[in-house]
C-alpha cells in the first residue's frame, strides 16, 4: 500500500516539502528586510522632488491618504494630483487638499487627453507637462506615508549608478470581512514573495506603491508615452529604466494602502487583475506559484506522513517535520504581518480561505486577455487599439494651484 502510494503521489510529496521550504524562506526574508530597513541610514535632503498623483473618483480616504503627502520633512517638493474628467469627484477632495495645506504647493490638471489603453499613464503623461523638478514620485491614490517618505525613497538617486527606487507596501482592510482577506493577499503572500525573491538578489520589479526616478532618466526611456499601452505600467518602467543599465533599489520604506473591496466580486475582479499581470511579465513565475499557497500542501504534507508511516517511516517522519515547521512558519509570517496582537486570532482563521481563493484566482489568471480596472476592461497584451477605451473630451484643459 504504502508502496503504491509514493509511487503515485511523489508529486504532493515534492510539493509538500516545497511549500514548508518557502514558508519558512519567507519567514527568514522578512525577518532579514526588517534588519535592513533598522539598520538604515537617515538621509539629507535630497534635490527638489515632483509627487505625480494620477487619480479617478472619490475612493474611500483619499482626502486623509493626499494628506500625509503634504505634511513631509523635504525642504523642496510639489503635489501634482490629475483626473481626465471635469465631473470627477476626486476634483472636491483636491480642493478640499488645497485649503487644509495653503503652504504647500499642490496643483491640479483636468485633461482630457487619452493616449493609450492604460488610462492612469494618460494621466501620468497629462501630469509630467506641469512638473516643475527634476525627481519624479510617482505613487498610487490609495497610499499614506510617513513624514520622511521623500526624503528617503529618493535618497539612493544620489548614486548615479541607481535609475529608480520602488517600494513595498503594507495593507488594512477597511470595509468588512473581504477587504481583510484582500489585506492577507498583500501582507501574507505579495509582500512576502517579493522578500523571498529579494533575498537571491532579484531586483526584476517596479511596484505603483512608489516608484522615483530622475527627470532625466524617464526621458532617455522615452517618457511614459513608452507605458502608455501596457498593462504592468509599474513593472515595465522600471525594466525600462534597467535597459539603460541603472539598478532598482527596493527602499527599507514600507508604505500603507487600504484595500477598501467589500464583496467577493470586486475583490477577484482586483486579484485576478494583478495575478493576470503577474503572467504577462513572469509567465515561468506564475506557472510555479501554487508552490506559494501553502496550507493546501500542508495539509496534503500531514496526511502523506500519516499514510507512508511504516514501509516508509523516513519519509514520513520528514513530512511531518516540514508540515508541522511550515504551519509553524505561516503562523509566524501572519503574526509578523499583522504588526501587533490586534485582530491576530480573528484574521488567523482567514487562513484557508485566503488560500483556497488564492488557488482558485490563480486557475482563473492562467486564462483570458482582459481585467477590469476602475470599470474599464483593459487588455493584458500590448495593443496600439485604444479606440475603445476613449471618452468624450471636456471642453477645456484646467490647472489650479495652492501654494
């Protein structure tokens, strides 16, 4: 019996040992990001800094996520926030920005313009017309920062050897049971298999979170205007920037993003949407992810221990070593990522599900050529069609300024 079933099942036993290996390689690089990130030099102020913010609608806490990039340590930056729509709601909240912070230099662009199928670079190439510095920071609308994000995310561009500096990000589910399982797929699988791939020396990866680069270098690239047709708009920046022969630096900053999806179907249209990139840049990588889902091998590690006992009693004792190290090691991981006691048993029993939604997404993402983003069906390979995703022109162009 316990013959047949090695022969038959030497697959869930490989992958088994796999999955507690990688479980516990997480462990270790995160353990080993937060030595670096401890360990990490304050910088001096660095040259004078341009924060592009490509936004579209009113998402929840966007007044208080612009906020805290208005109150940074840099002695020199500018706020440049930019929607494609004059009716847009996010147009309120800009306004709203501009009379809490009169000090601080914050514009923003109403453009029309459309330039591709990826509609956030159109913003970001409407966005770079009116910056007025040599660094550009490009982050996402659902970032909050610290005080000193600027002053160290563009510290390395002081090296003439780096092109672009990017970041990680940790998540808070705001809006119920959903968005906390969206917050595990950041801190518990993402962010940890970024670590783990960091740790072996991969710098292959741009992240929205944040990604600064000098004026300069977007230029030689060839502008956004390059990105304006990709999906992977983050990912494929930065490699652009590699071709040049500059190095991506993965800062020890750790920014904050809400995940703010309160059903099923907007959290799988999001997930899908990332793992469906994730392919289109790394096709090898996310053939192989399912060894990252770990529970499920677990589980299959402790009933092979069980079944092989006997005949097999080697074999068995090592399954049952790795499948009790790798639970203990994703126990440790989700303590570790949860920053603290708060919620650590209530979102521990997210775990399968996290898990089995994962899978499945992933057997999802291995198919179809589109995603959906912000309503949009945009495609994943790069197309010159962007006929379909274009909008009636506003009348006018608008800039406002605070200062």
């Amino acid at each position: 019996m316990q013959d047949t079933l090695l022969h038959f099942y030497w697959l869930p036993t490989a992958l088994a040992f796999g999955a507690a290996a990688y479980a516990v390689l997480a462990v270790m690089a995160s353990l080993v990001s937060a030595a670096r990130a401890a360990a990490a030099e304050r910088p001096a102020a660095p040259t004078s800094v341009s924060v592009l913010k490509p936004l579209c609608g009113a998402e929840p806490r966007l007044f208080e996520n612009l906020a805290t990039f208005c109150e940074q340590t840099h002695p020199c930056f500018e706020l440049i926030c930019g929607v494609s729509r004059d009716d847009d709601p996010a147009i309120a909240i800009v306004h709203q920005l501009q009379a809490a912070y009169p000090r601080c230099r914050i514009s923003l662009v109403v453009d029309p313009r459309i330039h591709g199928t990826n509609l956030k670079v159109s913003n970001l190439i409407n966005l770079a017309e009116w910056a007025h510095h040599d660094v550009f920071v490009l982050a996402d609308s659902d970032i909050a920062v610290e005080a000193d994000y600027l002053m160290r995310v563009c510290a390395p561009l002081s090296d003439a050897r780096v092109g672009i500096v990017t970041c990680l990000y940790r998540a808070k589910g705001i809006a119920g049971y959903w968005s906390r399982v969206g917050a595990q797929f950041i801190n518990e699988w993402f962010v940890p298999s970024v670590r783990v791939a960091h740790l072996f020396g991969s710098t292959r990866f741009g992240f929205g979170a944040t990604l600064a680069l000098r004026r300069t270098t977007l230029e030689r690239i060839g502008g956004f205007q390059r990105l304006r047709n990709t999906l992977a708009d983050d990912f494929w920046l930065a490699g652009h920037v590699r071709e040049l022969g500059l190095q991506t630096v993965l800062s020890p900053v750790v920014v904050e993003t809400d995940v703010t999806e309160n059903t099923l179907g907007a959290l799988w249209d999001r997930e899908t949407r990332w793992l469906r990139t994730i392919r289109s840049v790394n096709r090898a990588g996310f053939t192989f992810l399912f060894v990252t889902i770990t529970l499920p091998w677990m589980l299959c590690g402790a009933w092979l221990a069980y079944a092989l006992q006997g005949a097999h009693a080697m074999l068995s004792g090592g399954l049952a070593v790795a499948t009790v190290a790798g639970i203990a090691a994703r126990v440790i991981l989700h303590s570790m990522m949860r920053g603290g006691r708060d919620g650590f048993w209530r979102d521990l029993a997210l775990l399968p599900v996290r898990d089995v939604l994962l899978f499945a997404q992933w057997v999802a993402g291995s198919f179809g050529s589109t995603v959906v983003w912000r309503g949009v069906r945009v495609p994943v390979v790069e197309t010159e069609n962007a006929a379909v995703f274009r909008r009636e022109p506003v009348e006018a162009l608008e800039v406002t300024e605070g200062h």
